[in-house]
C-alpha cells in the first residue's frame, strides 16, 4: 500500500470514528440502527399505550410484543420482558398505569429467545423481584443463550444473562400475594418454552387467563423438527404441548406475539362498548389448531426435502 493510500485510509478511519463520536453524542446511532430493523419487526420496538386487559392483568408491552403484570396489594407478576432495547417502556407502562416497578415481587417468561427474555435482566435490576422458569429456560436465562436442543440455536441469539434464576415444575403454582399462578411446561418453539395460568376478577365476574407460548416451528436453517439428534423428542414433545393449551380453562388468552392472538382487534372490540371484547373461550383451541397445522406442514416439508436428497 502506498504512503498516500495509507494517509487516505487513515483520513476516512478518523473521519468515521468522527462521525461516529457525534452521532453517539446526538443519541442517532439507535435511530441509525432502527433503519435497519426490517419492517415486520419495527412494531416491536414500537411504544404502546397500557391497557387493562381484565380485572388485575394489565398490558405493558410494546406494540408488537407482550408484557403482561398482574397486580396484588402484595406485590406484582410480570410475564415476559420484551428486547434489551425495550425494557425501558415496559417500566414507563408499568408507571403510567400508576403502580411501582419496584413492587414487582416476581419475574416469569414465555421462552428465552430475545424478545421476550431480553428485557428481563434489566427489569430485574429495576424492580429486585426474583425470577422463575422451566429447568431448561433457567439454564439458558443464566448462561444468556439457549443450548444445541433450541430450534434456532444457529441464529445465534442471546440475551443479557440473568442471575438467580428459581427452577419451578410443570403443574406447579406460585404465590404473589394473592395472585396464583400456574407453570405448563409447554416445549416446542424452544425445549425450555413455557404457558402460565391464573384468575383475574372484576367484582364477582372471573376469567381463566392463559398466557400460551409461541407454538410456531420456526428454526434455523439445519434444524429438523421431523427428527433431530439434538432434541430427539421434540416433535412428541410438541404435539404434547398443544394438546396442553388446547385443553387449558380458557376465557382469555394472551400470546407473546399479541398478533397470534389478534388482540389488537380484540382491544377495539372493547373499546367499541364490547365488555367482554377480549374473551373468547375457543382461543386457545384455535391457537394450537393453527401451531398443529403448522408444525405439520414443516414435518411434511421436510420429508419431501429428504426424498429430494440422493
Ligand atoms: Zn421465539
């Protein structure tokens, strides 16, 4: 390389870190970074307004991903954490409907992939609540990334690691003040996945909450659901899964992509005069109905690839 040439490289590195410096300093380097969230993905990061979805459970996550608290006198629930980067606006929902991040008493999530789990580590420094998941989400919570077994383990996802994670049972039921909530181990989207149950009340009128996991078959590219010496069991591990939300009590049920679950529409029901906009009690069969077609589909596809191969 000639001297004049070196100069030039050198001339537009300094240039750069320049330009980097000053749009550090301006805050743009997130503005910069969000042009190159593709489109589907932007509502994720996307603020939304809190609601309450019925009697103490309340809807604190962002446009595109769900964070769901349910209020006692005696401390809060929080189900999921939405992305590193949105962990912020959780917190502000949380105080917009006027209770206290720090009166959060417990930490729980619906599979450890990103934009769920990634905000949890930070919402756990601004409340103190303790955290409890599956034995598997637990491992991948502390190590920040999930193992070989997770579909998507190639795609390299992680996430700000989580101290002190409590491993709670399939079936078991934990205590917030007076909210009760119920672990389902519900493996599938990832070995660790997880759906959570409870009651919420207004006056004498109560509703069976269901907040179900992702159940979409959504992998790297060398996964194979239809036989994977990495998660040998997953396919009966999935089939199982959805025979457990299908048979869940079921009034109104929530989903880590609120989409899946249209309560978008759902809220405008509601707003609309609809009292009971957000209940529909064939939700939740109609939510693993659509994961089983699905996951179906993906196994089929898989065989038609292997006899394509010589
Ligand atoms: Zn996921």
């Amino acid at each position: 390389m000639s001297e004049t040439r070196m100069d030039g490289c050198r001339a537009r590195a300094f240039a750069l870190s320049m330009l980097l410096m000053i749009a550090t300093y301006l805050g743009v380097e997130r503005s910069h970074a969000a042009d190159d969230i593709p489109e589907w993905r932007k509502p994720w990061y996307q603020e939304q307004a809190p609601f309450r979805i019925f009697g103490n459970t309340y809807y604190v996550g962002t446009r595109g991903l769900s964070a769901i608290l349910i209020t006692s006198d005696a401390g809060h629930v929080l189900i999921d954490g939405t992305l590193p980067d949105t962990a912020s606006l959780v917190a502000k929902s949380i105080r917009a409907l006027g209770f206290r991040v720090e009166d959060i008493e417990l930490i729980v999530n619906s599979h450890t992939h990103s934009d769920h789990a990634g905000g949890i580590a930070e919402l756990q420094r601004l409340s103190g609540a303790s955290v409890a998941a599956s034995a598997e989400a637990a491992r991948a919570m502390e190590r920040g990334r999930g193992e070989r077994n997770d579909p998507q383990y190639e795609l390299g996802d992680t996430i700000p690691p989580i101290d002190k994670v409590r491993v709670v049972r399939d079936r078991e039921t934990l205590r917030v003040g007076k909210t009760e909530i119920t672990v389902h181990y519900t493996p599938g989207h990832t070995p660790g996945g997880t759906s959570w149950t409870w009651t919420s009340c207004e006056g004498e009128r109560c509703a069976k909450m269901v907040y179900a996991d992702s159940v979409t078959a959504v992998s790297d590219d060398s996964f194979k659901f239809s036989g994977d010496a990495r998660y040998p069991s997953i396919l009966a591990d999935f089939e199982n899964t959805l025979r457990t939300i299908e048979s869940l009590p079921c009034d109104i049920l929530i989903a880590p992509h609120p989409e899946a679950v249209d309560l978008w529409s759902r809220l405008a029901r509601r707003e609309a005069g609809s009292k009971d906009g957000f209940m529909d009690r064939g939700a939740c069969k109609a939510y693993a109905q659509a994961g089983r077609q699905r996951l179906h589909a993906r196994v089929e596809r898989e065989k038609a690839q292997q006899h394509q191969q010589p």
